[in-house]
C-alpha cells in the first residue's frame, strides 16, 4: 500500500488509497471506520492521530478510501510513517507506510 505525497497546507484534493494486505490482496472495508495515525520519522517519540475525514469509495469490497487531510495532518513538511486502522467489531491495522509532506514555497 502506497501514499502519495503531500504539500505543506494543501487541502483541497483528497488523497485515494486501496487498503491492500502484506500480499498485496484487497481488504474488504465494508462496515468499516477508518483512522490513522502519524508518526515523524525523524522524530519517532512524536505521533499523532491524524484528522482529516476519512471515506470509503463505493463498495467497501474494493479497499478503496479517501483522506481529506486536516490542518494538521499537512501542517509540517517531513517524512513520515502512517499506520490506517479500519474499526469494525473488532479492528485491523495496516503496516506502516511511508509518507511524505513536501515544503511549500
């Protein structure tokens, strides 16, 4: 699973993902609410919940969502990891993925 990079206080196009497994196999998302959380990577003690609003795409059985970032989620350029968890009765994480937030000029 790879994310796109981002620029420092850009907000208006929402980023598209597809949850994929360690395999690379889709992961059902139906019924489920997705979170995130950040992680600086130069900066490991410093993580935090990500903000923004999270959608699923059509049919959950695709993997696919969206995630609008918050103020927050692109106020900093830096590398960072990011780690989706999608909730349902019980819960799944992703791995952690690498993300980048470029500066803007």
């Amino acid at each position: 699973m790879a994310l796109a990079n981002a620029v420092q206080g850009a907000r208006h196009t929402a980023q598209t993902i597809t949850w994929t497994d360690a395999d690379g196999a889709v992961v059902n998302l139906t019924g489920a609410t997705i979170t995130a959380r950040i992680r600086a990577k130069r900066l490991n003690t410093i993580t935090f919940a990500a903000t923004g609003v999270f959608a699923l795409v059509a049919l959950g059985a695709t993997g696919i969502f969206t995630w609008t970032y918050s103020v927050a989620d692109v106020a900093n350029a830096g590398l960072f990891e990011v780690q989706f968890k999608a909730t349902f009765t019980q819960y799944d994480l992703t791995l952690t993925t690498d993300w980048e937030v470029l500066e803007a000029i």
